[in-house]
C-alpha cells in the first residue's frame, strides 16, 4: 500500500457506501485489493464482513457466474428494465 491511500475501518466504509459508494475487487500487484470507490482500500477481512450485511448486494458483473466485482448498498443498486427490485439474502 502507497503512503497516500486511506485504509477504511467497517465503519467508515460503510458509511460511505450509504452515500453512493460501491466496493470494488481488483486485481494488481502483488495481489487483489478491496476499495471503497470513492472512498479508500479496506481489508480482507473488513470486505469480506460488508459482503455479508444485510443490505448489501452484489453487482453480478464478474467475466464468470459468482465471481463479482462491485457490491453496493440495497438502496443504489437499479433493477434491469422490466423487473422487480433485488432483495439482499
């Protein structure tokens, strides 16, 4: 990590995801990586645990089925055309 980027507390995260902010997975070296966009990086261990709340849902944007890249709050996350709003699990 560079000296400039922000690491996130659960917390602040998402306080930031409540704004509009999505957590996003990717990949660089010398690894994968977790931000909050905008927003700065969180841990392993603080995405995994806002992967598993309640009002966060995943994009379903990943090149393979359950690979996903972006999560985003319940509230900011738009149906497709013609459907009816996701639930979180």
């Amino acid at each position: 990590m560079r000296k400039h980027e922000i690491t996130l507390s659960e917390q602040q995260a998402l306080a930031r995801m409540r704004g509009g902010s999505a957590l996003v997975h990717m990949h660089g070296k010398p690894g994968r990586h977790w931000f909050v966009v905008p927003g700065g990086s969180v841990t392993d261990t603080t995405a995994d645990r806002i992967r598993r709340h309640p009002a966060v849902l995943c994009g379903k944007d990943g090149l393979f089925p359950q690979h996903d890249q972006t999560w985003r709050m319940q509230s900011f996350v738009e149906p497709p055309a013609g459907q009816p709003p996701q639930t979180a699990a």
